[in-house]
C-alpha cells in the first residue's frame, strides 16, 4: 500500500521521476525483485484502464477508486502468480474484477448504477437502432448484477466467454446465458421507453 501511495503522491505534486523504459514483462521481473520504481511505471500505464473496469463493475466513484487501489496492492503482492500465460494488462484486469467481487461480498451489498460507458459505441445488434447512449448507459443501470457484469467484460471489454466466466467464477454457458439476459433485458426496456416516448407524442 505505502507503494501505491508513495506513487499516488508523487504524480500529484506533479514529479516525474527518471524511470528506465522496458515492456511490461521487464518491469514486472524488476517488480518481482523488489524494485518499487518499476511497479510504479506499471502502476501509471494501467491505473486508467483498471480504474475504469472498477467504475463500470461498482457503479460508483468512491469505490472504483477503492477497489483500484486494492487490485494494485493485491498485484503487488501477488507478482509471483503472474507467469506470462496472458498481457499483464489481462492479468491486471482479473485482479480487478476479484477486488470488485470480494469487496462487494465484504459489504454485502450490490450497486444498482454502473456509469462511464462512454467507451461502448455500439449498440449490440439485439438491442436495437434507435437507442442512444443515454438510454443504453439506463438500461444497463437495471440489469440484474450476474447480467450487468457478464455484459460489462464480454460485451464492453471484449474476454470470451471462458475469460469471463474464469474471473466471475462461473461457467462459460452461464455466461452466454446472462448475456443473451442482459441483452433481451436491455432490449424490453429500451422498447418500453421508446413506446412510452412515442405515446407522449
């Protein structure tokens, strides 16, 4: 933790410390031997991306930021289990997604917003054509927590089936199931507010 703060700290005082370029395989082997420098250029290439997926999973500001800074404390801790298989950035992304469950599992309780879906351009073809961001960023808001997820990192972040069944801990059907869900939820609700719009008209 005192890692990230440190880091944390110094982007916001603007210091930008001299740090030796190399890909994210580099630096993860230099992390791996303790050097905090080079988590923390791993830190600031991935902390928007990460935080972003914290946002779209919680549905709120405070605790994506919690939930960012608890995936990078746990991939600090946890370099070792990371053997190449897949991108660091995948890798992280997982942690993300574990932060996100175990913290919602510690509270006990789910959030009914998800936001920042500015990043999801197209509508998915079962949606519909006439709706617009607005009412998709509404629609996705409603979505059952097991649907909202599965469409979350299948349908906005773009993992399989098996990746996204892998990091939610379910099978790759259930997760064709909750997106075949998550869209014909999507697509009553939108109908339903396109006929209440056209009959106010």
């Amino acid at each position: 933790m005192s890692v990230l703060l440190a880091a944390n700290t110094r982007l916001k005082m603007g210091e930008m410390a001299s740090l030796s370029p190399g890909s994210d395989e580099a630096l993860v082997e230099r992390a791996r031997q303790a050097d905090a420098r080079a988590f923390e250029t791993l830190y600031r290439s991935h902390v928007d991306r990460v935080y972003g997926l914290c946002l779209r999973m919680t549905g709120n500001v405070a605790e994506a930021e919690d939930c960012t800074q608890e995936a990078f404390i746990q991939a600090w801790s946890k370099l070792d289990k990371f053997r190449g298989d897949s991108t660091f950035a995948t890798w992280m992304h997982r942690v993300a997604v574990n932060a996100v469950l175990g913290r919602m599992r510690k509270s006990r309780r789910e959030h009914d917003r998800i936001q920042a879906v500015s990043e999801l351009t197209t509508a998915p073809e079962t949606i519909g054509d006439g709706a617009n961001m607005q009412d998709i960023e509404g629609a996705l808001a409603n979505l059952p927590s097991g649907a909202r997820h599965v469409f979350v990192l299948h349908a906005v972040y773009g993992f399989s089936h098996d990746e996204t069944g892998d990091m939610l801990g379910i099978a790759a059907g259930t997760s064709k199931a909750q997106l075949h869900r998550a869209k014909r939820l999507m697509m009553q609700q939108l109908n339903h507010e396109q006929s209440t719009e056209i009959g106010r008209n």
